[in-house]
C-alpha cells in the first residue's frame, strides 16, 4: 500500500510519498482551505502513486476530524469531507501528533514543535494522546505567545531559546515524560538545547505519517473507518 503524507502547517504544506526520498511543499497561509489545499496537494503530486492519504492537521483533531479550525489557516476545514475530495482513504491527527509519532522511541515522550505556534503531544508505549498546551494561560499570555514565531523574530535566537528553556522545564515538571523531543521548523534555530531534550526533525513528521497506516505488528492497514461505497470502487482521484 501505497502512502501519500501531507503535512499542513502555518507556513507551507509538505508532501512525500511511499517510495519517494525528495519532498515537496506549496505555501500555505492565512488563505488556505481544506479545498485549496486538497487541490494543491492532488496537483504537486499528480505524478506520484498512492493508494491512501495521511494528513497532519495544525489543530486539535477527533476521531480523525479537525475539531476547531486552525488558527493561522483559512477557514472551512471542520466537516470537510476529505475522503471524497482525494478519493481515497485519509486518516488525520494533529500535526506535533505525526511528528511525534515519528520521533518515538520508548517509554513515556513529551513532543513539543516550535514552528508558526506550538504542538504538543505525548506519546506512552506507542499510543499518541494529543495535547493542547500552546493556549494554556502562561505569565502575560499563553505558552504559544512564549515560544511560537512571532515570539522568536521579535526577540531574536538568543533570548527566545531562554524563553524556549524555561517552558520546556514547566511543562516537564508537571508531566514528567522519560524522553523530551523539540521539533518543528524553529526547534533548529535554538542556540542551546535545553537539558534532558533532544531535537527532533520536520522528516520525522513522514515517518508518522507512514506509521498512521500500521497495526501494532507493524503490517500496513487497508481498512478505512469513514469510507464510502462509492469510495471504494475508486483507487484514485479523478484528474
């Protein structure tokens, strides 16, 4: 079975397929909707093969649908019906969520991605449980505002990398994870990492991607749980 992952942040949505080692990637922004994207998404990738589509979402997502619609996106995206737009089946986590399950190795892992805002998730012996820190209220603001972007270009690598240290030291106290991973685009412009953690990398949000469509034995899954019979007969998007 063949994988397309998508990974849909603040900035840019980034694709790779199963048997393909170059990524691609389109801008996002404050004008994407779940449509657009889909659109983009089936055009940059219109000569890769896929049979199904994993897709990291920059919100809170159940039971594989985006809960709330993302903060730095255009809106549309909460009861868009993804499966009839690709034509194929599509399992959906928040974006830190795929990323982290990427990065996991053992035991009790905190992930936190510092890209346009902030993910978070935790994942415990394999199983992901996703968090919503970033809007947690936090001194003048939210964690988020701590961290997030804005917070890097207004005060620059060094002094947001302490701003970066300290939330990571609150949020292990509280939750007391075994492994500690900062990923997302800025957790590399970090000018020291902060102790006990280990950076991770935008790659490993591929790496979760593929990993959505395995059963604990590690065989891929066929079986959607949201598809359609009409879906079905259809292997792939019509052009």
């Amino acid at each position: 079975m063949k994988v397309l992952v998508v990974d849909v942040g603040g900035t840019n949505v980034k694709l790779l397929a199963t048997g393909r080692t170059e990524r691609r990637k389109f801008p996002s922004g404050p004008e994407m909707t779940a449509k657009r994207m889909v659109s983009e998404v089936r055009a940059t990738a219109k000569d890769w093969d896929y049979d199904v589509v994993s897709i990291g979402y920059p919100g809170p997502v159940y039971e594989g649908r985006p809960l709330a619609e993302p903060r730095n996106l255009a809106k549309g995206w909460v009861g868009f019906d993804f499966e009839r737009a690709f034509g194929c089946p599509v399992r959906m986590i928040n974006d830190a969520a795929m990323q982290a399950l990427g990065s996991y190795k053992k035991g009790k892992m905190l992930f936190l991605g510092l890209g346009t805002g902030l993910g978070s998730c935790a994942v415990v012996n394999g199983k992901v449980g996703e968090l919503e820190l970033a809007h947690l209220p936090y001194k003048k603001g939210t964690y988020e505002d701590y961290v997030g972007r804005r917070r890097l270009e207004k005060r620059g690598r060094r002094k947001w990398s302490k701003d970066v240290a300290e939330v990571v030291a609150h949020m292990t106290n509280a939750l007391r994870p075994d492994d500690v991973v900062l990923g997302g685009g800025n957790a590399k412009k970090l000018t020291e990492v902060p102790a006990h953690c280990r950076l991770g990398s935008n790659a490993n949000a591929f790496i979760g991607g593929f990993r959505m469509w395995e059963d604990s034995q590690g065989n891929q899954k066929r079986k959607s749980t949201r598809l359609s019979p009409q879906l079905k007969k259809r292997s792939r998007p019509a052009a």
